[in-house]
C-alpha cells in the first residue's frame, strides 16, 4: 500500500502531461486499485470524459486490485523515466 501511496503522489510530479491514452490507463489502474471493479451505469449522452474513462475502467474489469495497483506503480514509474 506504500508504494501505491507513492505513486499516486509521483503521478502529480509528472514533468510533462502523459497522452490521454496513458492518463486513461492511469486512471483505470488507479480505480480499479481503490474500488474494485467499475459499477453503476455507463455515463450517458455527450460526456465524452466520463464514457472514456468509465470504459476504461470496465475494459479492466476483473483484474484483482493488487494487479492494478502493481500496474500503476510501474506505470508510474515508467513515465519518470
């Protein structure tokens, strides 16, 4: 959990904005270590946002949160170089 903690933090320090393919993974990982799988209802209508990322999550579904977390943290990692 530390080093999940940690990582979180070093996402904020990025020196540069990842690509929005990569900030949806970060944030898939992210929920998926915090929450579990995705619920509730796809977002609707034109909140393209809130689809991409709720779709992002779901395509992880199933995915054991220690495995998301360890993702994340090597993720993270990866974009410091």
């Amino acid at each position: 959990q530390a080093a999940f903690d940690e990582a979180v933090k070093r996402s904020k320090q990025l020196s540069s904005k990842p690509d929005n393919n990569t900030l949806l993974s970060l944030y898939s990982y992210f929920k998926q270590a915090s929450e579990g799988d995705v619920k509730g209802d796809r977002p609707g209508g034109f909140d393209f946002k809130g689809n991409a990322k709720w779709d992002a999550w779901n395509k992880i579904k199933g995915l054991s949160q220690d495995d998301a977390a360890t993702k994340y943290i090597n993720l993270v990692n990866e974009l410091h170089g």
